[in-house]
C-alpha cells in the first residue's frame, strides 16, 4: 500500500469516527464542563448575576445538614431497591424457570410493571396510597394492621419507604429476566452430577447454580445500582422529596434546587458529588462487562 492510500484511508476513517466525537463532545463533556465551571459561581433569585466563590459551593454543602439527609436517603433507597429487586427478581427466576401451565402467560404479565413509565407508575399508586380512597388504607384496616386512615406520602416517616416499594415493584421484573436468562445456560450436567453425590436443592443451588450465573447477578447489582441512584420519575411524582426533604435523593433535590430555587452553583456542585459517586459504579460495571468478554 504506497503513502497516498494509506492517508486516503486515515482521511475517511477520521471521516467516519468525527460525528461521534462531536457528539460526545456536545452531549457529555460540554455539559461537564459548564456544570464544572457553574459549580464555582452562586446565584440565586435574589442574586441573578452569578458572583464567583470558588469552592465555597462545596464548603457549605459539606457544612450543610441537608446534604446529609440527601446522602442517607440516596443510600437508604438504593440499598433497599436493588436488594429486594435481586431477591424478587431471583426467586421470581427459579419459579418461572420450571414448566407449569400458563407460565409463558405468567412470563409476559410479569414484565409489565417495569414497562410501564415511572410517571404513570406513580399516578397509580398515588391513588393506590390515597389516605380516603386508597385500597392499602382500606385492606391494611380490614385486617387491622393499622387502626386508622394513613397518609403514607404525607408522612416524613412513611414516605421514602412508601416509594420504596413501589420502586421494588417496578423494577424486579428487570432482574428476574435476567436471571431467567442466566439459568438458561447452566450447566445441567453438573446439576445431575451433584445429584448423584447426594446433593439437595440447596447444596445445587450454593455450589451449582448460583457459582454458574454469578457473572449476570454481577452485572445485574451494578446496573440496577447505576439506575436506582440516578432514579427520578417515582419520587418526584409521588412526593416530590416532601415532607420537607424526608424523600429527596440526589436528583430530586438537584432539580429542586435548579429549577425551583434557581440555586444553578449549588445545584451544580450536588450534580458533581453524584457524578463522582456513579462513576465508582459505572467503573465496576464496564470492568464486569470487559471481563465477561475476556472469558467468552
């Protein structure tokens, strides 16, 4: 190949990978960059032209007891959901795995919780929790589990944990796909081999099962992480961070704080800590994905 062609060939495929580059540029790094540098100025309503404070966004936000409130709750929530999620998901998985009639009906009903859009998802069970109306006041009471009406979203106490569930329910249907799938490829030999040894369901289950589909419960953990951290439909919908910020996470207050308060440094700099925070996560996961690769 002579020294023409050879630039001819680098030219197009410089050609070819610009677009891709431009867009990366305009949709991440731009926007990291501007977040960066509004992170260093405050501004507010009463204070329209932003003034320059260096970290001091980061000073009163480390200084400020809301921020910790915020981190606990994001903690508390993410915890919450992708444990329940994965244990859901997962015995949702083994049942759905084994043949019995209508399970391909059961299979595609019990998708439909996390199609739904979080928005719509959250007008219903609004309903569904209303203090008067709401069929969980009126069944919990029937039982006598509680002895009066309960405003579930009203309360600082019951409110984050009220949306909570609903995120549980939402979302588990994502993580028993994936696990239907892994138990797809387990090795049925080994199930068999263990069986002859003695082995119960339980000893199939801790040293077969669950060694063979570990790389999806992996993956699974970090990306539903990832996604329940950064959530924002539900919580916005259902209490938009209220009480006070009892059930505010990280991006509920980002955008109370922006697009409410007008406070854009401090929102700013809130954005930041979670980007730092994600990226731990989002790390971990592309390192699972690339060593998935290497042993495939």
């Amino acid at each position: 190949m002579d020294s023409s062609s050879f630039k001819q060939e680098n030219r197009m495929a410089i050609y070819f990978i610009a677009p891709t580059f431009i867009l990366i540029i305009i949709l991440f790094f731009y926007p990291l960059a501007r977040t960066i540098i509004d992170s260093l100025f405050k501004s507010s309503l009463v204070l329209p032209k932003p003034k320059f404070v260096g970290f001091g966004n980061y000073i009163d936000v480390l200084k400020d007891p809301t921020f910790y409130q915020i981190l606990k709750n994001s903690v508390l929530w993410t915890v919450v959901v992708v444990i329940f999620q994965f244990l859901l998901g997962l015995g949702s998985a083994f049942l759905l795995h084994k043949w019995f009639p209508g399970r391909d009906i059961v299979r595609a009903l019990i998708i439909l919780p996390w199609i739904v859009p979080g928005v719509i998802t959250g007008m219903l069970w609004m309903l569904l929790y209303d203090p008067q109306l709401g069929m969980i006041n009126n069944i919990l009471y029937q039982l006598g589990i509680i002895g009066e009406y309960m405003t579930w979203l009203s309360d600082k106490n019951t409110a984050l944990f009220s949306v909570i569930l609903v995120a549980i329910w939402k979302g588990f249907p994502f993580s028993a796909l994936m696990y239907m799938a892994a138990l797809q490829g387990v090795n049925q030999e080994l199930i068999e081999a263990v069986k002859i040894d003695g082995a119960g369901r339980w000893g199939q289950f801790f040293h077969i099962i669950i060694p063979e589909i570990s790389p999806i419960i992996r993956t699974t953990l970090l990306l539903t992480t990832v996604w329940t951290f950064n959530y924002f439909e539900l919580i916005y919908i259902m209490t938009n961070g209220g009480p006070g910020t009892s059930s505010h996470i990280f991006p509920t207050y980002i955008y109370n704080l922006a697009f409410t308060r007008f406070r854009f440094g401090l929102a700013s700099t809130y954005a930041l800590i979670t980007f730092a925070m994600l990226s731990i996560f989002s790390v971990l996961y592309l390192r699972e994905l690339e060593k998935r690769k290497m042993l495939d």
